[in-house]
C-alpha cells in the first residue's frame, strides 16, 4: 500500500510469496509500542530504501497527517497536495532523522512545513527544501 497515494488511488495490495524486507521489520515491530515500532519501520527504509517498510510507516499516520494539512490549508485538494509533498520529503530527508522525538511528530513536522510552504501560500520554496536539521529539530 503506497500512504503517498490519496486513498481513493491506492492500488490493491498484490499477492507475494517472498518476503521483504518491511515484512521482517514489522515482524520486528510487532512486540513494540508505537513509536518502536515507527522507528522499526523508518530504519528498514534508511539500511535498504525498503519503500513498502516507508510506505506502512506513513499508513500509520494517515489520518492524523490528513487532519493537520486539511486544519493548515483549509480544503481537501491543498491537504492532498501538501500530503504527497510530505511523502516525498519524508523519503528525501530519511535520513536526516537523529531520533531527539518520536518519528510520528517527524512526519507531522513535515506535514505542516509543507502545508506552511505550498503555492496556496504564496511561498515559493519547496519545503523538501528546509534544513533536515531544522525539520528534526520541529519533532523533538
């Protein structure tokens, strides 16, 4: 499942015999809180760009990135587009994530500096362009 894609667009899982290796990090997250099981998830993409292990970790967050970018821009069509800009942000700077907080708040961070950067604002500036520093530093 691609948590990039607006719902609606996300193709149906297909059928695997092998397993990758986001199956084995979410074997290894299955016994963790939350946030390990996030920081499982987000590791298995920065060792091997495993994207499905970034794709789940960002399924996981959905909901809670949908109300922020929809709170932040005012309509459906702007927190989409801000959602899918996050997505792409979040693989860019992957590794950027020094592990001061909780990966949820790393990727709500991104969420809203995307929203607080999209065209309906007038800004100019991709936030996939802000400082990973910075965009650590808003999680923690």
């Amino acid at each position: 499942m691609d948590a990039c894609m607006p719902m609606d667009d996300r193709p149906a899982p297909a059928a695997s015999s092998t397993r990758s290796s986001s199956d084995a990090a979410a074997d290894a997250a299955a016994s963790l809180d939350e946030s390990g099981r996030d920081l499982v998830l987000l590791d298995a993409f920065r060792r091997s760009g495993d994207r499905d292990a970034m794709d789940r970790l960002l399924s996981r967050h959905d909901a809670d990135a949908y109300r922020l970018a929809r709170r932040l821009t005012g309509n459906a069509a702007d927190a989409e587009d801000d959602l899918q800009e996050a997505c792409i942000c979040c693989m860019a700077h992957a590794k950027s994530f020094r592990g001061d907080g909780a990966v949820r708040l790393w990727v709500l961070a991104i969420v809203a500096n995307a929203a607080r950067h999209h065209p309906h604002h007038h800004h100019s500036t991709s936030s996939c362009l802000t400082s990973p520093a910075r965009l650590a530093g808003m999680a923690s």
